[in-house]
C-alpha cells in the first residue's frame, strides 16, 4: 500500500433503525477518508451518528433493529460491508481496533484481565500460552498500568475507572492494529485521567504509527490531537477540514456554534454561544438543510434543498448554501 493511498475508505455510508415509532435515519450518506498514521477526529453533539458510523463499519450495531442500507468501507481492497462474517472477525480486533466508551460495559466482569487481553492474541494470531502472556505485561506497562504480573489475575470492578480504560486501549493494541477507533474513552472520567488517557493515545500513536479515528464531542480534546476533523450534524458530515484551519476559520454555523460553546483562555469576559432550537428529529429524511432551523445564516434555498458536502478548497469540504468569508450565498452552486 503506497503512503498516499487511505486505509480506509468510506463512501455513502447510510444506517437506518426500524423501530416502533417508525424508522430511525441514523447515518445519512456518510463519506470520509482515513490515511495512515493519520489522528481524525470525529466531533458533533449527542445523536449526530458519530457512533452509529463507526460501529457500522465493523458491523458492531444490532442488526435487527439496525440496517446498513447501502455505502462500502473499504480497507486493504475489502468493503468491510460486504465481506463474509468469518472474514470480518479477523480484521476486527486484529487489524482494527475499538476502544468502546464504557470500560465497565465492555470488559467482561467474570473474566480477568490477562484473560481479555490475551483472548484476542489467541483468535488473531494463534500465539502459545506462554507468548500471549508476555505480551498481555508489555501492554499493561505500555498502557501505564503499574505491577502488570499482578494486575493481569484482577477483575474489572477490582480496578478504578481509569484503569478499566486503560485495560481496554491494550485490548485493542493487542494485536498492533492498522487501525484504533476510539468511541469517547475519556467521557466517563475525571479531567486528570482524562489528561493522561489522551496523552497516552497520543504516545502510542506515535510510537506505533496506528491510524486513529477519536470520536468525541469535545472539541477541546480534538485540538491537541488531530490532524483532521470531521464534523457530524444529524446523520450527516457538515464539515470537514485540517484541526488549524477549522479553528481558525470553521465554514459552516454549526461548528462556529460549536468552538463558540468552548470556554477560552484568550478570550476572557467574553459570553459563550448557545445554539438556539433543537436537534432534528431522524424520523424523516430533510428535504432542506437539517441545521436551517437553527441557522442564523438561513435563506431561501437553505429551506428548500439539503446541501452536498462540498469540496471548496484542497483541504476542506462543506454542507452549506452559505459562503461565511464572503457573506452571502455560493456563488454558481
């Protein structure tokens, strides 16, 4: 695989769930790419398909209720949509990783923490007892965890939240993944644990060159950590740029809205941004712009027509009737 080909690559990826009050449009026509080494963070409020879409990937959501209705995620030549179940499960664990957003959750509570950790090895590479021992060690030590012999017999209720993180971010290392897709590790924790969980990623990715995706709605986390940001608003990709550009010039309202919610250091005095209204309802799919009820920005055709995401410039796509530089609609669009 040439460096500048992606490891993954996403294409109309759409997620429905059918349920009683009618059918849930969670993911609608997603489309992104990841390169290798590559830190993309995943941002947007709660409900806004960040989760759905990468759980999709790795066909992880419940189906039934939930339905991959159409998109391919294509990595090493294989859509992960379409490939067999048996096939999937080797690259799973393997050669992606998945960091869920609650530890307790996650990890089975019967089962040590040696036992996990090595479990993964045994499927994946068919490692001998011995060897699947000595990697589970140097992966609690990778992953900071002190006295890792001792820890490798505990339970997951023996250990403290930010510890069970850290056990599932082995988990997922065990196997040296091409991959890692971290869903909101840091939520559940206290802001100091947090600090160290991201430092830790940040480390590891660095060290081993993985490929991340960081899934999140903290768009503090994502500037100290991405190299690109994706920015998702029911069900659907609204903006998409490099993490310095974004920042300084986000291009669509909603991720204005967003960094204006972020209390700042440079900024001090200055009121925060509400965005006013609701998220929308995913009972139906728009046939206007999804964020128009609550644009400041909205005209006409904002009311009548959902935009496409569109590629303005060489490094960042946008959903917007909108041109925020320039003040007024896009131009011959």
């Amino acid at each position: 695989m040439s460096p500048t080909q992606p490891v993954l690559q996403v294409t109309d990826l759409t997620t429905q769930f059918d349920t009683q009050d009618g059918v849930v449009h969670a993911v609608n026509g997603v489309s992104f790419d990841v390169n290798p080494g590559e830190f993309l963070g995943v941002v947007g409020e709660s409900g806004s398909g960040k989760s759905v879409t990468m759980m999709s990937l790795l066909r992880l959501i419940p189906m039934p209720p939930g339905e991959i209705v159409s998109g391919t995620a294509v990595y090493e030549d294989r859509d992960l949509l379409t490939i067999g179940i048996d096939e999937l499960r080797e690259i799973r664990g393997g050669k992606i990783g998945f960091i869920f957003q609650d530890p307790m959750t996650s990890l089975n509570p019967v089962l040590t923490v040696g036992f996990q950790i090595e479990e993964s090895l045994k499927i994946h590479q068919d490692a001998p007892p011995d060897v699947r021992e000595a990697r589970a060690i140097e992966l609690l030590e990778l992953v900071g965890i002190p006295s890792p012999e001792q820890r490798l017999k505990s339970y997951p209720h023996e250990l403290s939240g930010g510890m069970r993180q850290r056990v599932m971010i082995a988990v997922a290392l065990a196997c040296s993944p091409q991959i890692l897709i971290a869903d909101e590790p840091t939520t559940a924790l206290d802001v100091t644990i947090q600090a160290q969980i991201i430092e830790l990623v940040k480390d590891l990715r660095e060290k081993l060159g993985t490929a991340v995706i960081w899934i999140t709605h903290d768009l503090g986390v994502v500037a100290g950590l991405a190299d690109r940001v994706v920015v998702m608003y029911g069900g659907r990709i609204v903006e998409e740029a490099l993490v310095a550009e974004l920042y300084e010039s986000p291009q669509h309202p909603y991720t204005s809205g967003l960094l204006g919610s972020l209390p700042r250091l440079d900024q001090k005095g200055s009121e925060l941004v509400t965005i006013q209204g609701q998220p929308p309802s995913l009972y139906r799919l728009p046939n206007r712009c999804t964020f128009a009820p609550r644009c400041p920005y909205a005209f006409d055709r904002c009311l009548e027509e959902s935009p496409p995401l569109l590629q303005i410039t060489e490094t960042r796509k946008v959903a917007c009737w909108w041109d925020v530089d320039n003040k007024g609609p896009r131009d011959g669009r």
